[in-house]
C-alpha cells in the first residue's frame, strides 16, 4: 500500500489497527509490507508523522484509550524503517 497518497486520519486509523493487532485484539492490522511503508513514510516526513499522531490522540482521547501506551508503542514502531 502507498501510504503517501493517504490523509493524517487514514494513517491514523492504519496506526490503530496496526497497535491493536499488537496488543492481541481481534482485529486486522495492516500486513507488514504497509507496516514497513508507514514507519518509513512518517520516520521521514515529520509534518505528517505530528499530523497522523494528532489526529489519532485525539480518537484514543474519545474512546478513553490509553495515550501515554499508544505514545510509546509509536516511538518503538518507527524506528523499525531503518532495520
């Protein structure tokens, strides 16, 4: 998938998918090539990572989710387009 072409709130959505897949939820996460193609997409383009990761704050912030962990896992997530 090219991210590139994606909106804050759809890399949002993908980030959510991709971090409840983590944490054991039932859910489909993005398969690991578009996995690979974000962290490398937002790694790079701090505008959109800030973008991306307001947007999704802010749904963690309605459904009363946990930002602090999200924070984290993204921190972790990111750096994996250099490996």
């Amino acid at each position: 998938m090219d991210v590139r072409h994606l909106t804050p709130v759809e890399i949002a959505d993908l980030l959510d998918a991709a971090y409840r897949a983590d944490q054991g939820e039932d859910v489909d996460g993005p398969d690991p090539l578009t996995r690979e193609s974000l962290a490398a997409y937002l790694s790079g383009d701090e505008e959109m990572h800030q973008d991306a990761w307001l947007a999704w704050r802010y749904e963690l912030i309605a459904q009363e989710r946990r930002v602090d962990e999200a924070a984290d896992w993204l921190d972790v997530m990111l750096p994996c387009a250099d490996d």
